[in-house]
C-alpha cells in the first residue's frame, strides 16, 4: 500500500547559514490606495479596455474563397466576401464555435479610389461563411465613371454610323478579414462593469 509522505522537519537554528551582522528579517510596507487613487485606476482600466477595440486574434486564419463580389450602383457599393476561417489548438484559444470578424474593404472604381467600407459578423470557426459591407461614398465615384464611358461609348457609336457600343464599369475591391480578439459587445459590458465598480466607490 502507498506510503504516507515525511513531513519536512525545519532546520534547526544550528544548521542554518548566519546572517550577515547587523542583518534582520525586514518589513515590507504595503499602503492601501487612496478613494481616489482606486478610483484613477479603474479610470485607467476602463481607457485600457475600450483599447481592445480592433485587437486581433492571430490564432485564427481567414482565407477568400476567390475574389470578394463588387455590386455598385448611385447608391454605393455593397461588398461582399466568402471566408474559410481556421484554427488550431497550438494557438491556445477555441477551435470549435464562432468567432467575431473583422472585414475591411477598398474600393476601386474604374481604376479610381472609391473609399473604403468597414463591418464586423459572427462567422463559425474553422468553417465557412460570409461579410458584407456597404460603402456609401463610392455612388459619386460610380456616377461620375458612369457618365464617362457612356458618353465615349456614344462617341464611338456616332463615328460608325450608330452601331450599339457597349461599356463596361470595373469594380473591384481590395479585402482584408481578421479575427478579433475580444467583441465590440464584451467590450461594452467590461467598461460598464469597471464604471458601476467606479461608482460604488464614490468616483463620477
């Protein structure tokens, strides 16, 4: 049957190295904080916290399932992409669930920067799945290369005695998909978290 562990004995004062003359055991002073100074930190931890804001998880993988579809109108431009996201348990996070996703786009419109479009979704992890976002402030980039090539394409069909001539505006987006660290929601119910803290303590 298993033996019971030995008990360390204490050394006794024997067998103990001397101590430096005039050396002591010493006392360590540890002054609580202040109201007020409590009331600093959680302000400095609640600046911290909206930090995380865009903080990205480098233990997920996004990869486009071919290239992002571009629709633009006067209105603007939707965005659109179809990811694969991967992880591995080596990262030390999840590898099953979803995951907050962070796309960003840049727009290009007839060879001209259109701006660029932001938005964020709850995307399953090591699975498919697909972001949107809409950028507003392309619809005067997409009017004006709009009336460009119908204008010369009414020019080329007036010089062959008006035969149909057809034209075609490219729309491409530039798209970029991480994985953030912490969503924009948790973030929300910490700082609300650290402020009631704050305020039970007298702080504004």
């Amino acid at each position: 049957m298993p033996s019971v562990p030995r008990v360390p004995t204490i050394p006794d004062a024997g067998s103990r190295p001397p101590m430096p003359s005039g050396a002591g055991l010493g006392e360590s002073d540890v002054d609580a904080l202040t109201p007020e100074e409590t009331v600093a930190v959680y302000e400095d931890l609640m600046s911290n916290t909206k930090k995380l804001s865009g903080a990205v998880d480098t233990g997920v993988r996004f990869d486009m399932d071919g290239a992002a579809t571009v629709a633009c109108s006067g209105a603007g431009c939707t965005v659109t992409a179809n990811v694969s996201s991967s992880a591995s348990a080596n990262s030390g996070g999840k590898v099953t669930g979803q995951v907050n996703a962070s796309m960003t786009a840049n727009v290009t419109i007839g060879g001209r920067a259109a701006g660029s479009c932001r938005n964020t979704a709850t995307l399953p992890l090591n699975g498919t799945g697909s972001i949107s976002c809409v950028n507003s402030g392309a619809g005067g980039v997409f009017s004006a290369v709009e009336a460009e090539k119908k204008a010369d394409a009414e020019a080329q069909s007036r010089a062959s005695g008006g035969v149909p001539v057809q034209y075609r505006i490219e729309s491409i987006a530039a798209v970029s998909v991480t994985a953030e660290a912490i969503g924009q929601v948790e973030i929300t119910r910490l700082v609300d978290e650290l402020s009631e803290r704050r305020s039970k303590l007298g702080g504004k």
